[in-house]
C-alpha cells in the first residue's frame, strides 16, 4: 500500500527530525500520539542513566572504603542516537514503533563499565544482580566465551525503575563490563574496523584474535602478579 508506505515514511522523517533537536519542537498538526511519547525518550533514559551512574558512584564509595581500591577503573555513559536507533531497527527488520522499539533496542541507554581485573567484573555483576533497585534481565558472558573475532566482555541488560509523577517506570540498559586490556582490544578494533563494513582479510582477522589473546593474558599476568604482592604484603605483616 503506497499511500501508508508514504505516510509512514513522512511520520518517520518527521520523527527524526524532531527528536535529533528536541529542544524545537515545532509539530504539525498530524503529530500522533506516538510521537508525543518519543520526544520524552532521550529525557528519560538520560535519567534512567543518571539513576545507574550514582548507584555505581555509590558503589565505588563503598568498595574504596571497605577494600582500599574501588574495582572500577572509570565509567562512561551515552544515550543511543536517534539514527542509530532508526538505523538498528531496520538492520534487524524492524517496523518502527516505540514498542518495538523498547522490546528490540536494549542499549538506547549504554553504560561500560572498565575494571582493573576480571574478577572485579564478576564481583559488580553479581552485585548488581543482588540489588533491589536494579533488575538484570539478560547477561551475556562474552569473557567465559569471546566472540569469533576475540571481543571480550561481559554484557548485562538491566531495568532501573524511574519514580515518575505518573508512577514507576522500569527504564533498560545496556551495562559493558571490561578490564583495561578487553578495552583497550576493543577500542582498538572499533579503530580499525569502523566504516569497514566487508569481510576482514583471513590473516588481518587472525592477527586481531591473536591481539585478543595477548590481552586476555595481559588481563591473566596481572592477575597473577597482584596475587603475589598480595601474598608478599601479607607475609611482611606477619
Ligand atoms: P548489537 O548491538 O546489534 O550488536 O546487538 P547484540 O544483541 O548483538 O548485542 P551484543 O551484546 O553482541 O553487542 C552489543 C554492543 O557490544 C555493541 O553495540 C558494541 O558496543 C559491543 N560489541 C559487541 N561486539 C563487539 C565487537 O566485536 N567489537 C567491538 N569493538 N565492540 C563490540
Ligand atoms: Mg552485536
């Protein structure tokens, strides 16, 4: 059907122009109601975002007084751009609708979180999952199984309640954790890799792997070495 087709591609052009500023907000009289709730989408998950940032604020407070290190390296946060949205909806065949959306797109509010060892990342993990004002609803271990290419991380999808005038609203988010070194990989690649959208050369892809092992053990020889020091500082107080 032409007619819908069209409509729907002057709704869609007319959302992306309103939400990439939606500081102007200039709306026809054909604005649906959809499009009223989009606007409010980059506020709330920014809030929803800033929620998590004082939570893991809160937890490197905690963790640095009671441990004398706080295990997370630094933070980062940011909302997913609403092109990028559009783009991921349909690169995964997506209808466009706020549903669909909010069911399909997990990381429109992204946090990576980077730790100094891998176990500092299954520490927070398990931390957030034992939080009652936090639900994880998925984790992907990518550190127990790296991807082909050797991208390491640990990712959790996670629902922070937003207390709304209206009511409660549970807000997702895409949570990375990484050590230094899978950040480093990962970074790196993202370098290398972006607006290269063909298959990499066989031994281009082979000599990334490779990199990625040389982090994973770069991650294994630290860990090795803070256990020594640890042993040797608590043989000295004896
Ligand atoms: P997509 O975001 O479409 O990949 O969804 P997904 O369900 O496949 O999620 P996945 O957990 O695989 O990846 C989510 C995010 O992790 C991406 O948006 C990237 O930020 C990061 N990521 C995943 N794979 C790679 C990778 O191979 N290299 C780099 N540099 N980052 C990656
Ligand atoms: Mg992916």
């Amino acid at each position: 059907n032409v007619d819908e087709q069209e409509s729907r591609h002057l709704a869609l052009s007319q959302l992306q122009h309103h939400v990439q500023d939606f500081r102007h907000w200039e709306w026809d009289e054909a604005v649906t109601r959809e499009m009223e709730e989009f606007k409010r989408l980059p506020a709330l998950y920014r809030l929803a975002l800033n929620e998590l940032q004082n939570k893991i604020e809160a937890i490197k407070t905690e963790w640095q007084m009671r441990d004398g290190y706080s295990p997370i390296e630094h933070v980062k946060s940011r909302i997913k751009e609403p092109k990028s949205i559009l783009r991921k909806m349909e690169r995964k065949g997506c209808e466009f609708s706020l549903s669909r959306m909010e069911d399909v797109i997990h990381d429109i509010a992204g946090m990576r979180i980077v730790c100094a060892f891998v176990k500092d990342i299954y520490r927070i993990a398990d931390h957030l999952g034992s939080r009652e004002d936090l639900r994880v609803l998925e984790i992907k271990d990518y550190i127990a199984r790296p991807k082909p290419n050797g991208y390491q991380s640990l990712h959790l999808i996670v629902a922070v309640p937003l207390i709304l005038l209206e009511g409660t609203r549970w807000v997702k988010a895409e949570i990375q954790l990484r050590t230094l070194a899978m950040d480093f990989w990962a970074s790196m690649e993202h370098i290398l890799y972006y607006k290269y959208d063909k298959q990499l050369p066989a031994h281009v892809a082979d000599e990334l792997r490779e990199a990625a092992r040389a982090a994973d053990e770069l991650d294994q020889k630290m860990l090795r070495l803070r256990r020594e020091i640890l042993e040797l500082a608590a043989a000295e107080s004896e």
